[in-house]
C-alpha cells in the first residue's frame, strides 16, 4: 500500500508541476500576445473620420463643406437571418441583395454595410431594429455647387483622403487627425456597450482660401458648357486670370463631373485637361515669336516682309498659308495671322535666341500653381532641332504647352514683360476659420522690357480691331490677343490631319490696363473649323459679363442725353441737365432717358451704389448677388421707374 502510495503520489506531484509549469508559461511568457487575442474577441477598434477644413472661393463663399453622416455597421455574430436582413437593406442602400449578404456573412466580427448614409437613409435602416446592426457618425464632403469648379476642387474618397484637385493638394492641411472608437461584445459576440465608446475624439482639418471667384467661374463654365455642346468638340476649357498677380479668377473644363457622385464619372470626365494635356498651339504662339524678336529688335512693327503669294518652302518642305499675301509689315503679318511672314521673322531671330524667349515664358517648365498632374509640355532644346524645326516654331508646330502655361505667358505680355506665377491658393486657415497664413504674388522673371510689352499690345490690340480676331471685340474696351487654329498629327498618317484640331484663343482687356487675360479652347470641334470664328466670340462673351463684374469702366460711357422742348413744371430724373433755350430743362421722355446699367453678378451694394444716381426705386427680391434684373440693361428708364433685381447666393446660380 505504501508503494502504491508513494506512485500515486509522485504521479499527482508532477502533474500538479506540469500544470503549474504550463500557468506560468500562459500567464508569464504568452501574457501579452494571449491579451491581444482577448482583446480583438472582445472588441473592435474603429477609426472616427475627422471633419475636412472647408474650400472657399476668395470672397469667403464655401466650395467644398463637410457635415456629419452615419455609417452603419454589422456583427455577424449577433444577426439571426442574415438572409432575412438583407432582402430589407437591399431597397434601402440601393444596393443588390446578395452584395449585402455576402458582407453579413463574413467571417469577421465587425464589417462595414454602408458609409456615410444620407440622414432618411440612416433613419430608414434603424427601423428595422436589427440588433446586428450599429452605428457610427462619420463626416461627410459637400460640394453645394456641384460641377463648378469640379476639376480644380477635385474630391475625397470614403476613407477621408483626398484624391483629385485641391483636395489631393492639400490633404494633409485639409484632413486633419482621425479619432478611435470602440465596440465591445461579450463571448457570443453580442454588443454590450450599446454605442461605440470614443477613446479619442477626431481633430477637424483645416480650410483653404482659393483665388477663384465663384461668380466669374460660374459665368466661365456657363460660356464653356454651351459652347461645349453647340460645337461637340471634343472638349473645351475657358481660363480667366488676373495678368497682374497671376490668381486664377476662372479654370472651367468641358467634360466636367459633380464631385458629389465622383463614382459614376470616368477618370477621362475627371481630368484636368488645363494642367495635364499639352497641344500644339498654333498660330497663338506667334505672340511669343513677336516677343522675342521685337525685344531682340530683329524686326520693327512697320518693317516689311513678302507673303511669296501664301507659300514658302522651308527643308524641302512646303509651308503654306490660310491666304495669298503680298507685301505684309510685321504688325500685319500678326493681324493676318500670316504663317509665311511668321516663318521669315523666325529665321531671321535664330534658334537660340528663339529658344531663351520660348523656355523665358515658361514653356517647357511646371508653372508651380500646385493642382496635381501638371505637365511640363515638351520643348527641345536647339541641338535637337531639325531643319524643318524653327520654321515649324514660328508658327506654333513642334511645340507642346498646357493652357495654363499660355495664358500665363500672355499674362506676361499684359504685365509690362513680367511674367507670375499663376496662383491658384490664396490663402489657409487655422482651425478657427482665422486666416494662418497668405500668399503673395510671385514674379518669377523679366522676360521683355516694358517698351516692348507696349509695342506688341498695340499690334495685338489691331489683331482684334482689323485682323482675324475681330470677333473678339468687346464694345466699350480695347482688346488685344491673338487667334489660334492649329492642326493634330492624324495617328495613321504621322502628318498633319485636315480636320479641325485646337481651336483657340487668347488674349487680355482692357489693353492699356489690363484686369484679366483669358483663354478660350475647343478641342477638335464638329462644326467650327477656326479659331477667329469659334473661340473669339467666346472669349468676347465672357470677357464682357466679367469686366461687367469687376466694376472696369468702359471706354467712352455714352453720356444721357438732353434735348429740348419739356413742358414747365414737369421733374427730370437727372442730376445735372442742360437748360434749354427757355430756361427749363428738357428730355425725351420716350427714347432719350437715362439707360438701365447692367447689374448683374454684382451684390446688393454695389448694384443700389450704381442705381442710386439714377434715383428710381428699387424692389429687392433674395439675398446674394443679383442673378436677373427688370428693365434688361441699356432700357430706357421713364421718370418713377421701379426696377426689380432678384438675387440669389453664388451656390445656387446653376
């Protein structure tokens, strides 16, 4: 009996060390990696999406907001009939039912159903009373505009960060820092802590103050979007900046997406063609050719130059022109548009020469305006030309430039020689909303004398008076620019297709002191076949509701006219008449009153500051900036008139 005592008990004693060695190896040396393994059964850590700092334009008005949404969530522990639960989410996430099922029936403890729901969504799913289901408030990006401006806003994703535009630009400034959340379940998976508990509340991103104007870049891409469709090109763009500090007031690009459903759009609707797709500019480019060889004073604005009757052979190659010229002066050799003059200019300058004032204006190189997938173009440099090479550059062939390094170039021309950097960000905001930090213009270099900016305005300015870009005439303001046609390499043939290729153009106003240069470019349209007759009434359209916006006086204001022959007695609605020959003031109160001005895109304030000398009465309707007005302008207003302005916030003029 001892015996088998003693056996049983060193059997117990080493099972009970056995035991006690395993304890300890669990509870000592697996301590950290089994909590772990508890913690994830026990519970979920989920990440809060902070709120994203606003995009506003300049004047403060919001282009890009974020508010709160809720995501809602699952704990396929916990749902009964996964089956069940999805025939009813399936109507209401507009989503298909075996999608939603396979997500319940995954093999995790916690899955997404649906981010960021729309409130009466949310709502709607919390009726079916699924104790499987959670839910977590997230934030969610708002663009209360829609298209405007989509291509330089760009947009988010469902994870917070940006991925096109601005948003991708400045993501790490606008996304500010994510918080933690927490779902506990017990052994079965149940939830017992009912919401999910904040360990670290997330930090709001900081806003971002753009140089656009809300109501310019609406008026652009209204211009844009119908002479988009009208013509069925290809694409088409407009860009508005301010010569004199480089800010974009205006980038509109046709085709365009609404941010707010960015999935349904293609990368091709996305792109920002301003900044990613260089093109051959054509005839535009002989600005550029003038510049240089005026600055070089290689030609004079009088000196003349044979048309050889529209054609000239260049490296045994024929370069024609769109007319048979004669004799041509330099300044009408731009007027004209003539491409044998241009080439004959080009010779005469040389190749480096050339070369400097090209890469002088920036081609060839990132502007730096900070909107992603910008290109360079493509220039080569003299020891890569051809023969062929500096003829095909006086006329804007063997050349490739973005539309934002184009405008800035003639941006340059209208600033005196001196070329900015476009700006496309004015400024950025604390968390606060309080302004951090400004940005100033840049000027990145002299690239011609003052003398010469002059001269050349002058001749681009008889381009749009008596040469090919005529319709670009605004009534009222001298304009000068420069029209553009150039043709595509057809794939099939590596040559030059006949079809409409880039049809542009581009040019600034006032000329003698000029607020904006602009840009204007349909890309291979159906029925237009050049740039004077396609992009030029565009720009002057545009051009004339956004000098009307900005307050530029016109040249010569037509003056209220007076005449004789009014009755004693009666009140004249002007300030300062002129007596008549029997000492009483007369007007004709028919057709010689003072005329109704054009108020529109104007706020309330300047548009009562510009009526008020008119004395009439004035019906307000809204809140904003004045989107319709009653009389039209340039009406004839009778004595008593009431005119009536509707206004409307910048957000909601589509």
């Amino acid at each position: 009996m001892r015996t088998r005592a003693l056996i049983l008990f060193v059997f117990f004693a080493c099972a009970l060390l056995a035991l006690i060695g395993r304890l300890a190896y669990v509870q000592v040396v697996q301590h950290e990696e089994l909590s772990r393994l508890a913690e994830r059964q026990r519970s979920k850590t989920i990440t809060l999406r902070p709120e994203r700092g606003p995009i506003l334009d300049r004047h403060g008005e919001p282009l890009a907001v974020s508010s709160h949404a809720e995501s809602v969530f699952a704990l396929p522990g916990r749902i009964g009939s996964p089956e069940k639960l999805s025939r009813g989410l399936a109507p209401l996430l507009s989503e298909r039912r075996e999608d939603i099922l396979k997500r319940l029936q995954a093999d995790r403890g916690f899955v997404w159903v649906k981010r960021k729901l729309p409130p009466s969504v949310a709502q709607a799913v919390k009726t079916l009373g699924e104790p499987g289901l959670g839910f977590v408030q997230e934030s969610l990006r708002l663009y209360p505009n829609r298209e405007l401006a989509a291509h330089v806003l760009g947009f988010d994703g469902l994870d917070g960060r940006g991925l096109e535009g601005m948003e991708r630009a400045w993501d790490g400034h606008l996304a500010g820092e994510p918080g933690l959340a927490l779902v506990e379940r017990d052994a079965l998976g149940r939830d017992v802590t009912g919401l999910p508990a904040v360990l670290k509340p997330s930090t709001p991103g900081r806003g971002v103050v753009l140089t656009l104007d809300a109501t310019i870049q609406y008026l652009a891409e209204k211009e844009v979007e119908t002479a988009w469709r009208r013509t069925r090109s290809k694409s088409a763009m407009a860009i508005v900046l301010d010569p004199r500090t480089g800010e974009l007031l205006a980038l509109a690009v046709r085709p365009t997406f609404n941010p707010n459903n960015f999935a349904t759009a293609t990368s091709n609707e996305w792109r920002n063609r301003a900044v990613t797709d260089p093109f051959e500019p054509g005839s535009t480019f002989k600005a550029i050719l003038a510049a240089a060889a005026l600055e070089e004073r290689v030609v004079r604005p009088g000196d003349s130059f044979y048309g050889e009757q529209g054609t000239i052979t260049v490296a045994s190659t024929v370069i024609h022109d769109w007319k048979r010229y004669g004799w041509l002066t330099f300044s009408e050799v731009l007027q004209n548009s003539s491409n044998v003059g241009a080439v004959k200019v080009g010779l005469a300058l040389g190749q480096k020469r050339y070369h400097r004032y090209i890469a002088g204006f920036g081609f060839g190189s990132l502007t730096g305006v900070g909107l992603p997938g910008e290109s360079r173009g493509q220039v080569r440099p003299p020891e890569r030309w051809s023969g062929l090479s500096l003829a095909a550059l006086s006329i804007g062939q063997e050349v490739s430039v973005t539309a934002l390094q184009l405008v800035a170039a003639f941006g340059a021309l209208a600033n005196g020689g001196r070329l900015m950097q476009p700006q496309v960000v004015r400024a950025v905001l604390d968390s606060s909303g309080r302004e951090a930090r400004g940005f100033e213009p840049r000027a990145v270099r002299q690239v011609i004398s003052p003398e010469t900016a002059r001269t050349l305005t002058q001749i681009l300015t008889r381009v749009v008076t008596d040469g090919t870009g005529r319709y670009a005439a605004i009534p009222g303001y001298d304009v000068a620019g420069k029209t553009g046609t150039a043709q595509k390499v057809d794939p099939a043939t590596k040559r030059y297709s006949r079809a409409p290729g880039i049809l542009s153009f581009v040019g600034f106003a006032p000329a003698d002191d000029p607020r904006i240069v602009m840009l204007v470019l349909l890309d291979e349209p159906r029925n237009e076949k050049w740039g004077s007759e396609a992009a030029a009434p565009i720009f002057a359209a545009l051009g004339r509701e956004v000098l009307r916006y900005l307050s530029v006086p016109p040249r010569d204001p037509p003056p209220v006219q007076i005449v004789r022959g009014l009755e004693p007695g009666m009140v004249v609605p002007v300030s300062s008449p002129l007596p008549a020959a029997n000492g009483h003031p007369a007007l004709d109160q028919d057709a010689l009153n003072p005329l109704m001005p054009g108020v529109l895109g104007k706020s309330l304030r300047s548009a009562l500051g510009i009526l008020e000398a008119l004395e009439i009465q004035v019906e307000v309707v809204g809140r904003g900036v004045v989107v319709a007005q009653r009389p039209a302008a340039g009406e004839a207003l009778a004595p008593g008139s009431v005119a009536r302005l509707e206004l409307a916030p910048p957000t909601a003029r589509r």
